[in-house]
C-alpha cells in the first residue's frame, strides 16, 4: 500500500484532480505516495460516471507508470472493482435508453454516444494497466496482479456480449453508433489480446499456492464462457483465446488437470467444430451453383476458406486436448464417437452427404477427416471409447451405420501395432457381467454391415486399395470390408483366432446372404493364409455344420457356399480325408456333397464320389421300385437325385463315362414314372421333377430323344396348369440346354413344336423373375441350336417378340430417377431386415419347438385311411401319364391352323392307340 504524507489542509479533492491533471511525469514520480491514495479514495467515493472515468484515467496513465511491480496490485485491487462496477451500470443504462434514440432525437442520442465513449475509455484504462504490469522485467507472479485478470475479463464478456446483441439491441439505430461500437470492439479486442500476453508469463512453481490455481483455473474457465459469446463475432479472437486456454491448461497441467471443466472444453471444441464444419457444407452448397471458372474470385469461396481453416483448427486443438487429458475426457468418449459419426455422415459414399465440388469436398476431407484419423488413434486405448463404439445397446440412425462401419473398419487397421491390453479390450468383447456389454470388435463389423443394406443395393462406392502400377480404383462396400477384414486377419495373433471362428460362424449362420458372403469370403482367406492343417479342420466342422442344418434352408444355402469353396484350398490328402469322414456312399452324408464341385476334388477323391453317388442312386430307386412306388420314399430319392446333379454337372474323369452311362439309365428311368397330375398334386414330386430336369439338362446331349419328348409334354402339361417356381426354373434350364442337340428328320416333328410351344408361353409370363429366366433361357438357346423353326414358332406373338428383341439389343424401356430410385431402396431396407428377422425367429421356434415331426417314411397311424397298393397306384400312374399326353396332344392340334395342318400320319398312328386301348380294356 502507498502511504505518503497528507495533502496540505487548504487543498480539497477537486481541487487536487484538476491540478493533478496538469502535472508532468517527474512531479507525478514525487507526489506519488501523497496524492495517488486520495486519489484513490476519490475515486471509490465517486458517483458520477464522468468523474470516475477521468480519475481512473489519471491513475492509470500518471501514477501507474512509477509503481514498482511489488505495489501494482495494491493500487489495482481498489481500482479495478469499482471500474467493474461502474462499466456495468454503463452497460445498464445504455440498453435502458436505447429504445428511444433516433436520429430526430439529437440529445439521447448525444447522451448515448457519450456512454459508449465512457465505456471505450474504461477499456482503454485497463489496457494501460495490462501494458505496464508488462514492461517490468523481473519474473511475474500471480501475486502480482491478482485482480487484473477477474476484472479485465468481466468487462470483455459484457463487451463481446453487447457487441454481439447490438443488431437487437439497436435494431434499426445501429448507423448511429455503429462507429463507436466499432470502436469498443477493436479496444476489447487489443485489451484481451495483451492480457493473454501477460499472463503467459506467469508460471506455477513447486511453491505455487492453492489460491494461484484457482485463480488460474478461473481465468482458463473465464476464456472459456468468452469462447460462447466470440464464437460468432471474429474467427482470429476466438482461435486466439482457444489457442491460450488449451496452451495454459498443458502448461499448468500438473496444478489444474484436476480442477478442469474438461466436459465444458471437450463439448465446446466438438461443438466448434461441427459448427464450423457445418458453415463450410452450407458455403460449399452456395458455391456449387456458381461456374467453376468464377469460384475461386466469389466471396463465398474466400468466406469457405475461412470457414475451413478454423475447422481444421478446432479438429487438430481437439485431438491436442484429448492426447493430453486422455484419462480426464475419457468419461466423455460417447459424444466423441457421436462426432466422428456425425462428421464422417457427411463426407461421400454416405448417402445424405451434401453434393460439393470435388476440390472443395477434397480440402474438406484434409481439414476434418484426417484429424478424424488421429482423434481415432487417441481413443483407442480408452475403455469407455471401446465401449461407446462396440456397445450392444446402442442405437444408430440409419445415416451413422455407414459411418459407423467404416469407424469399425479403421479401428481394425489401427490395432496391429496396438499393446496387448488394448487388442483385449477390442477383440474379446465384455469378458465380466459387471462390465458394459459390448461385442467383439469382428462381430461387431458383421452387425452393423448387415444394417447398411440400403448403401450395398445403391451401390456406393469407396476408394480401393492402391495397387503398385495401377490406378486407384472405386470398390463396393462388400469389396472394402472384405480387403481389410481380411487383411487385419493376416496380422491377428493366434490368441484371437477362436474369437474369429466364433464370429464368422455366426455370421454365416445368420439370414442376411450378403453378410454370409462376406463372412465367406473372410472363412476362405483364413483357411488359404493359415496351414493346410488349419484347412482340414474348418473344413470338417463345415461340412458338419451342413450335415446338421440340412432343414434350415438359407443356413444350408450359406454354408454349402462356403464349404463349395474351402474345397477348392484342401490338398488331395485331405480331400480323401473328407471322403472318408462323410463318405458319399451313406444316405445321411449326401447333404455334404450336395454343394460340392466336382472339378474342385481331386481325381481320386471326384471318382470316388461319382461312383458312390451313382451306386446309391440307383439302390435308391431300385428301394423305391421294390416299395411300390410309395410317395413315403420319394424323399430318399430326391436327396440321392441332388448329390447325382453334382456327379453330371461336374467334368469328366477316368470312370466318367460309365458313370455317365449309369446316370442316363436312371433318367430315363425316372422320367416314365413322371405322371403330371401326380406331380401337381404332390410337392414331393415337384421337388423330383426339378433334381430330374436339371440332371437332364446336363446330360441332354446323350439322352435319347424319345425320353426328351416325354420330358417335354410333362412340361407342357405343368406349365399349363401354372406349377411352382422353382420347377418351372429348372424346365428353362432344361429348355436352354436343348439347343446343343440336334434332332433327327423323325425327332423334330415330334419335339420342335413342343419346344416353340413352352419357350412363347414362359416369355409371355408376367411375373417379372421368370420373365427374365425365360429371355436368358430363349437367348442361349436360340445363339447355339441348328433349329431356326423354334425361334420363329416362339415368337408368333409380336408383343413377345418385341420384349426379345429388347432384351438381346440391351434396351433399357423404362430407367427410375435416381433420387426416385434412393427412396424406394430406402423403403425396401426395412422390409429386407424384417423379413431375415422372421426367418430367423422362424427357425429359433423350430429348433426349439417341443413339437416332433415324424419323417415322411414312417410308419402311418392306425386310423389313417387306406392308401392304394403297390399295384393300384403303378396302374394309376401309367393311366394317369397316357391321360396327359393325349390331353396335351389335343391342346397342341388346337393351335394348329390352316398353314400349318398337322403330320399326315397322326390319324394312323391315333387309330394304332384306339386299337390299343381296347385290347387293354378289362372287358365290359
């Protein structure tokens, strides 16, 4: 405290401040200790606003100069408080007269300028205090100046607010005092900026008190509630204070880490950012619809580029914070994942992302994406992040599953270099109840790729991985899950295999068919990059797998997908040891070699399964013909005709033409029994006809064309009562394989009419799937037979033939607008997941249903009704048979006309037939 001697008796307080004024500096040094506590008292008794003002000026710019550093903050405790006070009520009364000034109104508004210039002048005394205190060379305390930060920051937050009001506040008066507000703001300005300056002087020290961190956690919280108002006045202010709060909160780590509103900073830098990310998309929006040529001169883009740099700021000063706070704003991991969902949902494949120049989506990506990268980086190690991002209850909008999957598949190509307690927490998923449930990181990646089914039908594309002497190229999501999947595969310890196995069973069992592929795909590069050994094992446990879930038609499906392509990785060794573990010679095997490629087996190991496969068939019909022909056995015969599918279709080998030769004896066979109205009747036969057309059709060019013939008006004669899909597939894959035969002068009479007749009406059907079946079938027909008279007679109707000509010249009718197209996929996405959700709970109530159903060979029940017998039921097929081969001949004269009048000899050979029948005819 300065304490000099009195004032002479004679001398009032006004009187000394109007000589005070007009003192030189040298006799301001000398009076200093007797005049400067008057006029510090004068100044805490004054009321008017003027008279503070011009004593707190004379303090600050006569006396202040000669204080020494020790006595500064004595003078400035008693000063500033009041100027405090007194810049409030200022403030106060300027919004109080404020609604009543205009320009009419010369003495308000007079009255209101001389405010602001108070105010202004307030600043400017606070500013000479801060560039004193600054010219002192010894180390600065926080002793020192204690009360010059609280005091100096209050009045630039009432400052920026009431510069930041001002267009409410004034509404349409502005131009009157928009040069003093201008004004005041450049003086708070410069006052915040020297500040700052000062107090990075100051360093905390071992001896450093509880007082001094407090007040230095109140000056970084102080700038930060300033940081709320300057958000939206000046970019290079509020990058500056940002740049000082997080600068003082590293420096003095060790004193306030635990003093920090880390919630308060971390949210407001995410906030920060995204409004400043948010700005750019809106400005990119602006741009696009100006030339390319132009854009760099709009002002716009120089407002983009502003815009741009400050989110790259707020990005690199997030990942700055969190780095050294980590074990503070770990708590706060949600709303980082939140973030880097919401930013990434901006940026392309995402499908809501906004459209932007390329060049300006490219600086974007720089400035918010990479610092996304590294944020990632720093979050990995943290619990709660792993937690927020794998956690089993949360819940994604259906713009964060994209974003969401491709967060999951960055982490995987951060992990490698990971330690060991972090590679725990990712891939083992919550090991205790107490803990937060979350999944394994792999599973996780499964989950969320099976939701973004909307982003794989568009399809959206992402940047491939760079090939040496290649071009960068554009890959489907499948594509770019499946290459690092499989590359974080290739760098997994060993430790985390079973967790991997578990994850890619699973989702191969599951209902979604694009998530089981990509699983596959996974399955197959563990089992080619492992030891053939490791092979061998997958390989049994699939086939398994396939043995077991036979009833489960899309498990079955997946997994004889997969296990069709493990086969092709085993060494003939071990194929011969699959072989021998399901050999093709047991009944409840063949569902194992249902999926398997005959070229894909080794020769010993294909000739094995052909003769084993043909033998069983045979002792399966031969089981059948023996039983009388029962439908109770049909099933047997169906799952020994899908195993003989894989026999035909596959290449030949030594053996294969006996085996061939067999196999044509059984479909001749077979197709005598196919009587139409049996197998419209009964499913069982339905699901007989299809295994027998499709063996047909591989086998087509050695049947005999008598057989084809009566393929052919079974055919017909099921089309023509509208038979299931499926069979009506596999008779235009019977159909299409017809054109590598060539029929004989005698055949072609025959067949060639029944062959124009089922290829125009399965063209002609409506339901789009068999529609586009029937043109690949027509098409590869009609490009490899010798029998023109087919195409012509398929094509007598001209609607028919337009859709044909369309088809094979690639002509596109009708194209869906794209954004049309977006909202109807959008729609449908739903539909997909609920439908593979109704399976699954289908099949769960199943297999858990107490329910025993008993096999169709089994014993029937005491009071069933009688069936037919053995001999009953053969005279009911061949009557049944001849019955739908003279239908369908009737069916074909009616389509006879004039120009084309029926074979000469049809009248013999029908009378031969009448002769026939009488002498079969029991009697009268």
């Amino acid at each position: 405290m300065l304490i000099g001697p009195a004032l002479p008796p004679n001398m009032s307080q006004t009187t000394l401040l109007e000589e005070v004024v007009h003192w030189s500096q040298e006799t301001c040094r000398k009076e200093l200790r007797s005049v400067l506590p008057e006029l510090t008292s004068l100044h805490e008794k004054s009321e008017s606003w003027d008279e503070h003002i011009r004593i707190l000026k004379v303090i600050t710019e006569m006396f202040l100069p000669h204080i020494g550093l020790k006595e500064v903050e004595a003078c400035l405790s008693k000063v500033l408080p009041k100027a405090v006070t007194m810049f409030d009520n200022l403030m106060k009364e300027i919004s109080n007269q404020v609604g009543g000034m205009s320009s009419q109104n010369t003495e308000l508004r007079t009255l209101l300028r001389k405010l602001l210039e108070a105010t202004v002048q307030i600043i400017e005394a606070m500013s000479a205090c801060v560039r004193r205190v600054c010219l002192f060379d010894e180390a600065l305390e926080l002793d020192a100046i204690r009360s010059l930060p609280s005091c100096i920051l209050k009045v630039l937050k009432q400052t920026f607010q009431h510069c930041k009001e001002s267009e409410e506040v004034y509404c349409g008066r502005l131009s009157l005092v928009a040069d003093l507000l201008q004004g005041l703001f450049k003086e708070a300005y410069s006052l915040q900026k020297g500040l700052m300056e000062l107090l990075d002087r100051i360093s905390l020290d071992t001896q450093a008190t509880e007082e001094d961190v407090t007040d230095i956690v109140t000056v970084i919280h102080s700038l930060l509630d300033l940081c709320y108002v300057i958000s939206d006045l000046d970019m290079a202010l509020h990058a500056n204070t940002w740049k000082f709060i997080v600068k003082q909160s590293v420096k003095h780590q060790s004193f306030v880490e635990e003093h920090l509103r880390h919630g308060d900073i971390s949210s407001c830098l995410c906030d920060n950012l995204l409004a400043s990310f948010s700005t750019c998309l809106e400005l990119g929006d602006q741009i696009r619809h100006i030339a390319v040529q132009e854009m760099t001169q709009c002002a716009e883009y120089k407002l983009f580029q502003k815009n741009l740099k400050m989110c790259r700021f707020f990005a690199n000063t997030l990942v700055h914070y969190i780095k050294e706070f980590s074990s503070f704003v770990s708590k706060y991991c949600c709303r980082f994942h939140q973030l880097y969902l919401q930013m990434t949902s901006m940026f392309p494949p995402s499908l809501c992302a906004p459209s932007l120049y390329p060049a300006l989506s490219e600086e974007l990506s720089v400035a918010a994406l990479l610092p996304m990268e590294a944020l990632l980086i720093q979050l990995l190690p943290l619990r709660p992040f792993a937690e927020a991002v794998l956690g089993k209850k949360q819940q994604l909008s259906a713009d964060q599953q994209l974003p969401q999957c491709l967060l999951l598949v960055s982490v995987l190509g951060h992990l490698p270099p990971q330690p060991e307690e972090t590679l725990q927490l990712w891939h083992q998923g919550n090991l205790f109840p107490e803990e937060t449930p979350r999944f394994p990181i792999y599973q996780a990646i499964m989950n969320v790729f099976r939701v973004c089914c909307t982003e794989r039908m568009v399809p959206v594309l992402l940047p491939g991985v760079m090939m040496k002497g290649q071009a960068q190229g554009r890959v489907s999501l499948h594509h770019h899950m499946c290459v690092h999947l499989c590359a974080s595969v290739a760098s997994l310890p060993p430790s985390y295999l079973p967790g991997l196995e578990h994850c890619l069973v699973e989702a191969v069992l599951q209902s979604d068919w694009q998530t089981a592929l990509l699983a596959t795909d996974v399955w197959c590069f563990t089992a080619r990059y492992g030891t053939a050994e490791l092979c061998l094992q997958h390989t049994l446990l699939i086939a398994h797998l396939v043995k077991v879930c036979a009833g489960g038609v899309y498990q079955s499906s997946h997994l004889g997908l997969l296990l069709r392509r493990m086969v092709f990785l085993m060494t003939p060794h071990h194929q011969m040891a699959l072989v021998e573990r399901f050999p093709p010679s047991q009944v409840e095997n063949l569902p194992v070699w249902h999926h398997v490629l005959l070229r894909a087996l080794s020769p010993d190991a294909s000739l094995r399964l052909q003769e084993d496969v043909t033998a069983l068939t045979q002792q399966a019909l031969d089981h059948w013909r023996d039983g009388g022909y029962r439908l109770g056995q049909v099933e047997k015969v169906n799952t020994a005709l899908k195993a003989l599918r894989v026999v035909v279709r596959g290449q030949p080998s030594s053996g294969g033409e006996g085996v061939s030769a067999a196999a044509r004896g059984l479909v001749t066979r077979l197709w005598s029994r196919m009587c139409p109205v049996q197998v419209q009747a009964h499913p069982v036969l339905q699901c007989t006809l299809r295994w027998l057309l499709l063996i047909s059709a591989s086998l087509v060019k050695t049947i005999d064309h008598n057989t084809i013939h009566q393929a052919l008006q079974c055919v017909a004669s099921l089309v023509s009562q509208k038979c299931p899909d499926e069979v009506t597939l596999a008779a235009l894959e019977f159909l299409a394989s017809l054109g590598n035969v060539f029929f004989s002068q005698d055949s072609q009479g025959q067949i060639v009419p029944w062959l124009g007749s089922l290829f125009g009406s399965l063209l002609a059907e409506r339901s789009w799937l068999l529609h586009q079946h029937a043109l690949e079938a027509f098409a590869h027909f009609a490009e490899i037979t010798n029998h023109e008279k087919v195409i012509s007679h398929s094509l007598s109707v001209e609607e028919t033939k337009a859709k044909v000509v369309n088809y094979l010249s690639k002509t596109v009718n009708t194209q869906e607008a794209g954004g049309r197209r977006l909202d109807r996929l959008k729609m449908e996405s739903p539909l997909i997941e609920q439908n593979n959700r109704r399976l699954e709970t289908e099949l769960d109530g199943a297999s858990s249903g107490s329910t025993v159903i008993a096999p169709a060979d089994s014993e029937p029940c005491p009071k069933r009704a009688r069936q037919e017998t053995g001999r009953e039921e053969e005279y009911s097929l061949y009557v049944q048979t001849a019955e739908s081969a003279l239908k369908a001949l009737q069916a074909l004269g009616s389509q006879d006309t004039t120009a084309t009048q029926p074979p000469q000899w049809l009248g013999a050979r029908l009378r031969e037939l009448q002769t026939l029948i009488a002498q079969i005819s029991p009697g009268p």
